[in-house]
C-alpha cells in the first residue's frame, strides 16, 4: 500500500512538471485561440440586429434575408482570405499573417461604425472573412506546429472550439447588450490579442524551413520552457531536411504530386474538406427557430434559440476535446457523421409528413429532439476534426498551399450549401435542405470508413510515412 501511494504521488508529481513546463505552450495556443475567438464574434451580430428591428436605438435595420446574405459574404470572404493565405504564410510566416488580421479585423469594424450601412455591412463582412480566412489557416498552422504530438489535437481541437466559443460570447453581448457597442468590443479584444502574441517566438517548423536554426531552438525552448530539446529538435530537423530547398506555391504542389502516395495526399485533403461543408453545421443555429414554428410551434424568441444551440454545441465539443487523443480522429468523425445523418433524415421525414399534411401530432417533440442531437453529432467531430487532420496530412514544404486550398474549397462549399439551403428554406420548404444533408453524409460514409487516416499521437514524420505505406 505504501509503494502504491508512493508511486501514485510520483505519477502526480511528473504530471504537475509537466504541465508547468508547458505553460508557455498553453500561452501561446492561448493567444492564438484569442484571435480565432474574435473571428467567431464576426457572425453574431448581423443575426441580432434582426431582435432589435422594433426598437429605436439600433444604428440601422436589417431584414431575415439581408442578415442571410451578410452570413455568406463572410463565408466567401473566409474562402478568399485562405486563397490569400496561399502566397503570405510561407512568405513572412505564421506569426506575421496572424498579427496581420489585427489590420484587417479593424477595417472591417471600423467601416460598420464609420458610417452604418446595408452596404458598409456587406463589405465589412467580406473583409472580416478575409481576416477569418487567414487566421484560420496560418494560426491552425502555428498551433498545430509548435505542439507536441501527445496533445496536438487536444490543442488544434480548442483553437476551431474558440471560433464556436466567441459565437456564443457573441450573441450573449449582442443579445442583453448595447449592438451599437458591440464593434468596439471586439476591436479592444482584438487589440489586446495582438499586443500579447507580438512578445511570442515564430513556429520551429517555420524557422528551420528559413535555415534558421538558432533561432528554432531559441522557438522551441521558449515554448517548452526548457533547454533540453535536443531530442525534439532533431526530430523536426529530419522532418524539414526531407522538404526541397524550393518552397515556392507552385513547386512545392509540383514536388508534392511528383512523389509517392503525393496525389493521394492532395486528393484525401480536398475530400476531408468537401465532406466536412456537407456537414451544414451552421444551418440549425441560424434557423433553428424557423424549424421550431413550422414543426412544433415552440416559443422560442431567435436569440434564446442560438444561445441554448450554442450552449448545447459548446459543451458537446468539450467532449470531443476530452475523446480526440484518446479515442482518434476517425472513430469520432465516423460516430458524428452517423449522428447527423440520422437526424437530418428524422427531420426530413417530419417535414415531408406535415408539408403532406399527414397527421403528425404524436411526433411534436420529433423536430425538437432531432435539432437538439444533430447539434450534438455535429460538435463530436465533424465540426473540428477534419480541420486538425486536414493541418497534420500534409508535409512541412507543401503544407501552406495545400492547407490553403482546402480551406478554400471548404468555405465555397459552405458558402454554397449555405445559399442553398437559405433560398430553398425561404422559397420552398425545409426539408428539402435536411434530405439534401442527410444524403450527402450517408455518401461520405465509405469514405470516412475507408480511406480517413488516424494520425493521433504520432509525429508529422510518422503520419507522412503511414499515410505514404498504406495508399502507395
């Protein structure tokens, strides 16, 4: 008994050492993950101006339909902003392209408070997706490279959560606050966040590719706060020594495509990302309460709907971050996808039941659950997790580009699911979008099962010669 205490109290004792040792690391994230937080603070607040629309005190009104289309101009723009990330991650880096949205998250407010516009508003949330785009792509870079690999998906997992995190935050200000207030709230968080992650080091990853060694392990050992890196160090070495000397955008696909399994790689990237917008996992927050009074008549005003679907996403995506390095990437993106399927047909089925006019009344709480669990499934895995494989698949020298195409494609997906579903919901009827959504995760299934790699725990150089072994 006395050797088990014993050696429960060493067990307690490493795990406290190491967690303080990487106390920097958790700052880093941290900071980064702040950013990524104000990004998600950009959707909310077209959608409450729409509670407000009776009240005087707004700087302007906006219908259903306008506030639609600013959500998909800031998809669009987050399409172009990961289009952009292509020519400027590798280019001045990871740091420099994060401290660079500061500008842009600015513009974008500034011009909804310079002068309140319909138009002000859609090309502030075109140039707020801009800066999304961009944050998205190189701070899931940096965040995913200056961890190590036993809690690398714990880490890039919290960075999407904090996105989902500032749309709750988000529509708590805008809905019990001042809306006119709100973009000089996130303009003071935002500068904050920059003035805290300018003092922090560029990723090791990054430096090594700029033949700056030095300043590499000066990165690494201020990240894992300790001088003893040599074995980590070496590891990174003979991952970036296997890059070409040529990082350009096009040679670095060319060299990508020219070697084994490389066009495997590429085309197991893009499928993640299409499947992932098939998901439409901001369809249900956003018409939620539509669904409720055309299928069960719930009292529900939209804000207290988003705020409890968001609650309700938050803590399921707690889940996911406690499962993803334990479980794996796969088992929880397959178990999510099945969620969502199952839900959205259950929600077809009640739709096309009603649109026909077959009697429906013990089914009422149907609709209710189904939106509720689809929130759910939704968050174990598909929300997130094929962002964090999508940053661990592709080798140091292509990883820019490529992450940068498919988040691209991504968000052109959304956008266009997302338009979509907006003008069939508003035209025609709601279930056409749930059997839309509901048929196209059943296609991805065979993928997911069979082609989806697990990468948990393992090194980018264990992940690449896997990846290579099995598809090669």
């Amino acid at each position: 008994m006395h050797s088990y205490a014993k050696c429960n109290l060493h067990s307690l004792f490493k795990r406290q050492v190491v967690a303080m040792s990487n106390l920097k690391l958790y700052a880093g994230t941290f900071t980064v993950c702040l950013a990524q937080f104000i990004a998600g603070m950009f959707l909310p607040w077209p959608l409450t101006l729409i509670k407000q629309q009776p009240a005087d005190d707004s700087s302007f009104k906006i219908t259903m339909i306008e506030a639609s289309w600013a959500e998909s101009l800031l998809k669009l723009g987050t399409a172009f902003g990961c289009f952009l990330s292509m020519f400027i991650v590798d280019l001045v880096g990871r740091k420099i392209s994060i401290l660079f949205t500061y500008i842009l998250t600015s513009l974008s407010w500034s011009l909804v408070i310079w002068n309140p516009s319909i138009m002000n508003l859609y090309a502030a949330r075109f140039v707020g997706g801009i800066s999304n785009g961009i944050i998205f792509t190189s701070g899931a870079m940096y965040v995913t490279e200056i961890s190590p690999p036993r809690i690398r998906g714990v880490l890039c997992t919290c960075f999407v959560l904090t996105e989902h995190f500032g749309r709750f935050v988000g529509y708590i200000i805008a809905t019990f606050g001042n809306t006119d207030q709100y973009p000089y709230i996130v303009t003071s968080i935002a500068t904050v966040q920059f003035a805290i992650f300018v003092w922090f080091p560029e990723s090791p990853y990054y430096l090594l590719r700029r033949k700056q060694f030095e300043a590499a392990m000066d990165s690494l050992m201020f990240l894992r706060n300790s001088p003893d890196v040599s074995e980590e160090m070496n590891s990174i070495v003979r991952t970036v020594e296997c890059d070409p000397s040529n990082n350009g955008i096009l040679s670095s696909v060319l060299h990508l495509i020219s070697q084994p399994g490389g066009k495997s790689i590429i085309f197991l990237g893009l499928c993640i990302m299409i499947l992932q917008a098939f998901s439409g996992s901001s369809i249900p927050i956003n018409y939620a309460q539509m669904i409720f009074a055309k299928t069960n008549n719930v009292e529900l005003q939209g804000y207290q709907t988003r705020i409890i679907l968001a609650t309700l996403h938050l803590t399921s995506y707690l889940v996911c971050i406690s499962l993803v390095d334990h479980l794996g990437r796969k088992p929880l993106t397959i178990v999510s996808t099945v969620g969502v399927i199952y839900c959205t047909f259950l929600l077809g089925v009640y739709s096309t039941m009603q649109e026909n006019r077959v009697h429906v009344t013990n089914l009422q709480m149907l609709p209710l659950v189904a939106v509720l669990f689809y929130v759910v499934s939704v968050s174990l895995g598909l929300t997130s997790v094929p962002f964090v494989v999508l940053n661990e698949i592709f080798p140091i020298y292509a990883k820019a580009t490529c992450v940068s195409i498919g988040l691209c494609i991504n968000f052109i997906w959304s956008f266009i699911v997302l338009r979509i579903s907006s003008v069939v919901t508003f035209e025609y009827n709601m279930y056409i979008v749930f059997w839309l959504i509901s048929a196209l995760n059943a296609f991805s299934i065979f993928f997911l099962v069979y082609y989806l790699p697990e990468t948990k725990r393992k090194s980018f150089l264990q992940i690449e010669n896997s990846i290579i072994r099995r598809i090669t």
